[in-house]
C-alpha cells in the first residue's frame, strides 16, 4: 500500500491510500478519482515530504481527523444510511434502473473501471466514491 497526498483543481488537500503507484495512475487515467471534499474530477498528487522514523519514543497512533477526513465520514454516513449496497451488481443496477427495467433506488457497490466507463458514456448518471464500502473492507 503507499499513500500519496492529493490536490484538487479547487485547491482542496487529501491524503488517499492505493494498492501501488500503477494503481494510482491507472485510476487517474480512468477518470476514477475525485476529490474527498468537493468530489471534482481534476485531482492531482500534491508535493509530499518523506516520512523519517524520528525517537523511539512512544508516538500517539492517530491525529485527530481533519477537515477532508471528516467531509469522508460524513458522506460515508449519509451513503450508507440513504442506499442501499448492491455490491458488485452495482453497474447492472444502474443500468436496470436507467433503461425503466428496476425501480429507481439510490445504491452503491463496486463496478470495475470499464463497467462505470460505459455507464458514463451511456449517460448513466454514476459517480465514483472516495471510500470503499465497508462489506468489502477487512
């Protein structure tokens, strides 16, 4: 995992963990990232300086969370209280409920990069989530 620290194109700073680099450019590429604050698309990676192991001395585990961190939290909150998980169904669902075929609900759940492109391009109306549901987490 590496963690790169992240801008968006309204000045709004982040910090995102990915599986690796190539992942990270892979998901750029696709136009999958979106800023955790106001969720614009034009997200970059932010100048970052090197973490050093400083004293052994006990460190506290966390700090407290900032204002992005907490903007994610929220929306975690109200997605996940207000959707329903259809997991990885989630690009057939939208699909069904844009072509009339499913009645219209709000869901989240996973779609593999070029699953959510074609909805996009068919006018789906979709958008990626800055968190990973929590079914899916460890």
């Amino acid at each position: 995992m590496i963690r790169f620290s992240l801008k968006c194109d309204r000045e709004h700073r982040f910090d995102s963990w990915f599986q690796s680099a190539a992942t990270f450019e892979r998901l750029h590429a696709s136009g999958l990232l979106a800023c955790a604050v106001c969720g614009s698309q034009g997200v970059e990676k932010a100048l970052m300086a090197p973490q050093v192991q400083g004293t052994r001395e006990a460190q506290p585990l966390s700090a407290p969370p900032s204002p992005a961190e907490q903007a994610m939290a929220e929306l975690r909150r109200k997605v996940e209280a207000n959707a329903d998980y259809v997991g990885p169904r989630f690009a057939q669902e939208a699909r069904d409920m844009h072509d009339g075929t499913a009645p219209e609900r709000a869901i989240y759940g996973e779609a593999k990069p070029d699953e959510a492109r074609r909805l996009i391009e068919d006018g789906v109306p979709v958008m990626p989530l800055p968190f990973a549901p929590r079914r899916k987490s460890n």
